[in-house]
C-alpha cells in the first residue's frame, strides 16, 4: 500500500507540473512569457533559468 501512495503522490506532483508547463507556453504563445504576473516587471533570469515556467518574479514567488 505504501508504494501505492507513493506512486499516487508522484502522479499528482507531476500532474502539478505539467500544468506550470502549460501555462508557461500559453504565455509564450501571448507574449508576456518573462514577465510577472502580478507586478508586470521582467522576471530575474535567474529565477528562470531555475524554474523556467514560474508565472512570477522573486518579489512575488509562490510558496
């Protein structure tokens, strides 16, 4: 049963992301891809370079 929950948890993480991927490309197919969602600056690059679907500056980072 652990491995179960195990593999459950993963799918659900992984759904997560896939999700985080998908809304990353809908906002390169509408050109706000780098800028944040909440204050509209550019994004650090860095934080992109780390996550490169994060909707949202460091300032602003979820979580």
């Amino acid at each position: 049963m652990e491995a179960f929950e195990e593999s459950a948890a993963i799918e659900v993480e992984l759904e997560a992301r896939l999700l985080e991927v998908d809304a990353a490309l809908a906002r390169i197919d509408a050109g706000t891809y780098g800028v944040c969602r909440i204050c509209g600056e550019k994004i650090e690059g860095a934080r992109l370079e780390a996550n490169p679907s994060a909707p949202t500056c460091i300032a602003h980072r979820e979580g």
